[in-house]
C-alpha cells in the first residue's frame, strides 16, 4: 500500500476515538454531575445501549457486507453517517431544559442512537483493514499507523477535555461545546478516510452470502474465537485501569493534580511503543508479539502493587511500562482479525468480514461495559462512599483493582495467544491456495489445525 492511503486510512481512527475515549472517560461524569441524574439511572442507560449493540452489531455486520456501491461495500458508511455520528454526539453531551425524567429520557435516547450511529461507522472502518490489503505483514504495519492516530486521539481526550471544559462559561456549556468541536475534527477525518482508500480486496461478484455463511464465519472460526478472547481480556485490562485511575489518585495518593499527567504520560508511552511492534510481530509472530507484552504488563504490574503511593514518579513510571506491554494488542488485534476473514474464506469458500468485524466490536463494547460494571460492583462491595476519606479495605480495593486484576487478565492472555496457529506461514498457505481457487497458481493445502 502506499504510504497516502495508509495514512489516509489511519486518521479515521484519531476521529472515531475522539467519541470512543470521551464516552468512556466522561459519560457517566457528565451524567450525574453535569446533567444531574442518579447513578443508577446512568447505569440503565448503559445497560440498554449494550442490549442494543447486541442486535444492531450483526446486523451491521450483515447489512455491510451484502452491500454493493460504486464506492465498495465499506466506504459509503463512513461518507454518509459521519455528519449524522458527529451530530448525536454533541446531543449525547448537551444538557436540556427539562426536568430529571426528562433528563433521563434524552439520556436513554441520545446514548441509544449514539450506540446505533457509532455501530454503523466503526464496523465498516474496522472491516475496511481486510479490504486494503491481503499481505500479513502489511496488515500489522497499517493496524500500526491506526493505533497511532487512535492513541492521538485518546491522548487528546483524557489530557484535553477537562482542560478545555473550563474555558467555558459553566460545565454543561464546556461539554457541549468540546463535543461540537470534536465532532467537527472527526466527521472531516471521517471523509478523509472515505477520499483516500479504495477496497481492493473484494468477495467474487456473484458471491450470495446467506445467514448461515455469516455464523459460520464466525462460530465455526477458532482463530477468531481466539482473536476475540484476546480482545475480550485486553479490553477490560484498559477499561479497569482507565476507570480506577481517578480514583487511584484521588484517594490512594491524594494527588487529583496527577490525573492528567498520569493519563498524557501512559497513553504516549503506549504511543512509542506502537514503533516497536511490528517487529516484535515480524520476529516472534502476532500471538509471540502479545504474549511478550502481556508478559511485560505482568512484571510492571507487580512493580506497581509494591510502590509506595507517597512516591508519585514511581507510581508513574510503572504505570507507563503497564501501558507499554498492552501496546502489541492494541495493534496487533486489529491486524489478527483480517487474517481470520481469509480464514473464513479459506474454509466455507465465502467472505463474511462485515460478521467478523460485528461480533468482534460487539466483544470490544461488552468488554468495556464489564470493565465499567466490576469497578463500580467492587468498590461498592468494600463499601466506598464518594468524596469521603476511604477505609483501608477500600483503599486496597483500588490498588487491586489496579494491578492485581490487569495480572489476572494477562496471565490469562498469555495462555489464550499460545493456541492461536495462523501464523505468517500458515497464512501465505492460504492466500495461495485462495489464489489458486480463484484462478492462480496451484499450491498445497493447508494443513486442517483448527
């Protein structure tokens, strides 16, 4: 691929993570101390939004990869539902003149549609990696230049917004008016993306998919099953921690001036070592590349757990090599999934991407309301009061929460990665022969391991 298009394709990743790290930072903040509605009523929400997910990601899933334009199957999404995402997003973070049932109502409606909108973007974003380009390596360097912009993005948010939110006149006009500038920003990286790309990779054009193709594609796919589970437990390792933080530092260290510096310091290290990866890929594999970061986050979590909290630069410093070892499956989950679509290609002769890349957001969005669900049950649990001195149990709770749960998690990773078989080789084995079905030269099989 040449560079432009790489590019091109990558900063649609710093836009969709303007919403996604806002959403997951700030949203239930916003709604129960900016529009005023009760904790429980803001966990109603989420709970909804993800039952939505539950229909609407396959049935995006379906829906795009059964559709036929002369922009691809892909891209329209990304040309025709950007300027709809951006819209609801500021709806999401704007506070109306209505009472708190009113409130709660416009919160059920506003972040429901959000879910729906960001669904009918991100699914095809994410499916476009295995459009661009069939080459193994190729794809961990573009899911690379990806994590780049999405880290930006990241780093913008958790550094930016509180700072931003403050230039305004009160609170709820700061949330409205970031929104609005980061809808603006996304919706042009949106169409960026949309100009710059093209889908190379194509289904054949008298290809019927049936629903029976797409669950098999999906169901029947033990590298993709693997792929999600590794997704699944590095999703809640970042949730967790992003979650905990505020609290980490606001009680356990008392220090609520680090947050910003602990969040810009974290997400850039993780952003430096994204420059590393695709030769840990190249040399050890995608599965060897995580299972050495995975590995690495062990060790800087136990480094964490024994760090006196009176020693704020140490506290920092691990929690920079914490995010350092989750980089390769930032990166490299994204690249691991494509390969699954060949796979399912491989096997069941029919290419149902838009189903693999739905069920693996689907996951990515579970992920991250678990995550959310276990902090808020376990403080709770120990019996945490807001804005209190905490009791020690309480205060051992977060600690936890912040090291011993990411070990949990990694060990776990660690296991999961080693089964995982499509390697570069295997995969070179399978394009041929995928070539070879569609009229190029004959190679051998390869081997039935799954």
């Amino acid at each position: 691929m040449k560079l432009k298009a790489s590019l091109g394709y990558a900063v649609g990743d710093l836009g969709i993570n303007l919403y996604f790290i806002s959403t997951l930072t700030y949203l239930l903040y916003f709604y129960t101390d900016v529009l005023g509605i009760s904790a429980a009523a803001a966990a109603g929400v989420f709970l909804v939004a993800r039952l939505v997910d539950a229909v609407t990601d396959p049935l995006m899933g379906a829906i795009a990869e059964r559709t036929r334009t002369r922009w691809g199957r892909l891209r329209p999404y990304l040309l025709f539902g950007a300027i709809p995402l951006g819209v609801i997003t500021v709806a999401t973070f704007t506070v109306p003149d209505l009472d708190e049932s009113g409130k709660v109502i416009w919160a059920y409606v506003t972040y429901t549609l959000f879910g729906v909108l960001y669904t009918v973007v991100t699914i095809p974003y994410s499916a476009l990696t295995a459009s661009l380009t069939d080459d193994y390596q190729e794809r961990t360097k573009l899911s690379t230049f990806r994590m780049a912009f999405a880290f930006t993005g990241a780093v913008i948010v958790s550094v930016g917004v509180a700072e931003l939110v403050q230039g305004f006149a009160s609170p709820a006009e700061g949330y409205a008016g970031v929104m609005t500038i980061f809808a603006c920003v996304a919706t042009l990286l949106l169409l960026v993306t949309f100009f710059n790309t093209r889908e190379v990779i194509q289904p054949p054009v008298d290809e019927k998919l049936s629903l029976n193709d797409s669950f098999r594609a999906v169901f029947y796919n033990p590298p993709l099953m693997i792929v999600i589970a590794l997704f699944t437990l590095g999703m809640l390792s970042f949730t967790v921690r992003q979650t905990v933080t505020v609290y980490y530092f606001s009680y356990n260290v008392g220090r609520t001036d680090l947050i910003s510096t602990f969040f810009g310091a974290t997400l850039a290290t993780m952003f430096v070592g994204l420059v590393f990866v695709p030769k840990l890929a190249e040399r050890f594999s995608k599965a060897g590349a995580i299972q050495i970061g995975a590995l690495f986050t062990v060790l800087a979590s136990i480094g964490f757990y024994f760090t006196p909290v009176d020693a704020p630069m140490w506290v920092i410093f691990w929690g920079c090599l914490v995010a350092l070892g989750g980089a390769p499956i930032a990166v490299l989950g994204w690249a691991m999934i494509p390969d699954t679509v060949d796979y399912a290609q491989w096997r069941f002769g029919k290419r149902a991407d838009g189903a693999v890349y739905s069920m693996s957001s689907f996951f990515q969005k579970l992920a991250k309301a678990l995550g959310g669900a276990g902090v808020a049950t376990a403080l709770a649990a120990v019996g945490y009061v807001a804005n209190q001195p905490q009791s020690a149990e309480t205060l051992e709770m977060i600690l936890n929460l912040m090291t011993i749960v990411p070990i949990v998690l990694m060990a776990a990773m660690i296991l999961l990665a080693r089964l995982y078989k499509l390697d570069g080789e295997a995969h070179a084995q399978m394009r041929a022969e995928l070539a070879e079905r569609y009229g190029s030269e004959a190679v051998e099989s390869l081997p039935r391991d799954y």
